[in-house]
C-alpha cells in the first residue's frame, strides 16, 4: 500500500511542480510535499500500531491457551510442554499462574511444580519488568514463606495505580489458605469473585474455596464455643455471619449459632433478636421455635426456682443444637 502511495508520489509531483513554476509559486510544491510526507509517515504509524496489536493478541491468545492447557490437561507431558511455553509468555498472568501450581502440592503433579518453577526461573532471565520480583519470589517458592509471597504479590499487582488481576487475588487468597488463615482468604476469594471473567481458568474453583472457608471458619467458631470462650464465639459468628447470602446462612444456620451465644451469656433480648433472623431464614425451625418459647417463658417467670428450671432446659437445648452442628 505505501509502495502504491510512493509511486502516486512520483507520478503527481512532476504535474505540481510544473504547475507551480509556471505560476513561480515555489509554496505550493513545499506545502504537497509536507502533506504527502505526514500521510506516509501517519499511514506507516498506523501500521506498525495495527501489527503490533495483532501480535500482543496473538501473543495473549497462547498465554491463556497454555494457561488452560495447564490447568485442564489430563497428560502429565501436557501440562508440562505448557508450563514450559509460559515461561516465554512475558506476561504477569503466567507468573502467577505458575506460582499458584508450584504451591498446589495436592493437585498438582510433583513433576509438573518442579517445570513450572523453571519456568519461573527461565522468566527471571528474559522477563526485564519483574526481574526483580522474580528474584525475590523464587526463594520464597522454594521455602515456602508464604507470608513474604503474600507481601510481594500485594506489592507488585495489588498497590494503587497497578493492574488489578483476578490471578493475583486468587493466589494471594490461596497463600492464606495455606496458613490457615480463612478469613482473610475468604476477602481475597471474594476480591476474585468480583474481578472475574469468562476467561480465568478457575472461576469454580473460587466458590468453592468461598464454600471452603466458611466452613473452616464456623469450625473455629465452634471451637470457641464448645471451650466456653462464649463472647469470643459470638463475635466470630456475627464476622463470619455478616458476608454470607441468605442461602449460606440458611445453610450454616448462622444466627441460630449467634441466639445459643447470646443465650449462654444471658442476653435474653439480644438472643430473641437473633432468633427472628434465624426464623426468617428458615434455620432449624423446631429447634428455633422451642428455644423461643422458653425464652418467653424466662421472661413471664419471677419465682427464683422455676427460673432456674426454665434455664436449664434452655442449657439443654443448646447443647443440643450445638452437638447436632458437630455430628453434621
């Protein structure tokens, strides 16, 4: 096309510059010339611009194929052959991707970390722009300091004013699924979640590990509660109980959990509150109506002794509901 544009150069300009020498107007030649030269070089601009596009999506086309093919591949040599290409992807998505299955030791093959952590090291050569986390994040890899990952991660992809992935999210929340600490797994989980899009290789994966922590969570809440640390047990129940959706809380019976609390610390009234919630979402029903009804009983009751009774009997239920949490 430029070749076209240079020969209709040649062809026109004679016709110009007569024209112009006839007319002694020297202006007009000068000002052909600027116009054709800025439309050459706009034109070729533009097509360096269109090529370089085409290759950056080609390029991110086989990114997120190897990515797929890692992660969905049944062959070993497959998933190998893939985490090997990734290491000439030069995008941030690939580092991330292959930490995730260098840590996955439950999953993921031992042959296939070992290739996607010289992956890492094949990227720290020829990856200029992150070098230096590569530098740092390696070692951490291999010694398993899943707290320095979690910082470098947040320092390189997570800082104002950088590109947020949902890769990034996904990992760090997966770094804290490894210590064990569910709730702040859980917030990154759900920084994912929101992140996400047709693309990313685990977007299942996330509401399972969503599913996954809150289960662990009500664990230790449980734990709290069945040491009599009663007040620590309610202030982790309404944490835990706060980000769920009426299905989740249906399912974890969440405030028939908070009512026993505040029952065991004598807040009658408060434990009345939590158990409207928990008949709204349909929380053990029988269960919920029974502690109900000799909580107003409690409340109808001044003689000293009845009132004793009458706690005991809601003690009893209680602990009834709370071995039922433990055997399901």
């Amino acid at each position: 096309m430029y070749v076209k544009l240079f020969v209709l150069f040649l062809i026109i300009m004679p016709t110009q510059v007569s024209a112009a020498s006839e007319i002694n107007d020297k202006g007009v030649i000068y000002l052909a010339l600027i116009i054709l030269i800025m439309v050459l070089v706009t034109l070729t601009s533009l097509g360096l611009v269109i090529a370089w596009s085409r290759r950056q999506d080609e390029l991110n086309h086989m990114t997120f194929f190897c990515i797929r093919h890692l992660i969905r591949a049944s062959s070993i040599e497959e998933k190998c052959e893939a985490a090997k290409a990734l290491a000439h992807a030069n995008n941030p998505i690939a580092i991330l991707v292959l930490v995730g299955v260098f840590n996955d030791k439950e999953l993921v093959e031992e042959v296939v970390r070992k290739t996607a952590l010289d992956s890492l090291y094949t990227m720290r050569k020829s990856f200029k722009k992150y070098k230096k986390l590569l530098k740092s994040l390696i070692p951490a890899l291999e010694n398993q300091q899943h707290e320095i990952i979690i910082e470098l991660l947040s320092q390189n992809f997570e800082k104002k004013g950088k590109q947020r992935l949902v890769q990034s999210a996904y990992v760090i929340a997966r770094e804290y699924i490894l210590l064990k600490h569910y709730d702040e797994a859980k917030f990154w989980l759900e920084k994912a979640s929101q992140r996400r899009n047709d693309s990313f290789y685990c977007n299942n994966e996330i509401e399972e590990l969503i599913a996954y922590c809150n289960e662990q969570l009500y664990q230790v809440c449980d734990q709290l509660f069945h040491n009599r640390e009663y007040f620590k047990a309610l202030e982790c129940y309404s944490l835990t109980t706060s980000s769920l959706d009426k299905h989740d809380k249906h399912h974890f019976r969440s405030h028939l959990r908070i009512a026993c609390s505040y029952c065991k610390l004598q807040r009658y009234n408060d434990a009345k509150q939590a158990i409207l919630l928990a008949l709204q979402y349909h929380e053990q029903t029988d269960d919920t109506l029974s502690l109900n009804k000799y909580i107003q009983e409690l409340e109808n009751t001044e003689n000293d002794y009845d009132r004793r009774q009458i706690q005991q009997r809601i003690e009893q239920i209680i602990d009834e509901i709370m071995l039922g949490f433990q055997t399901k």
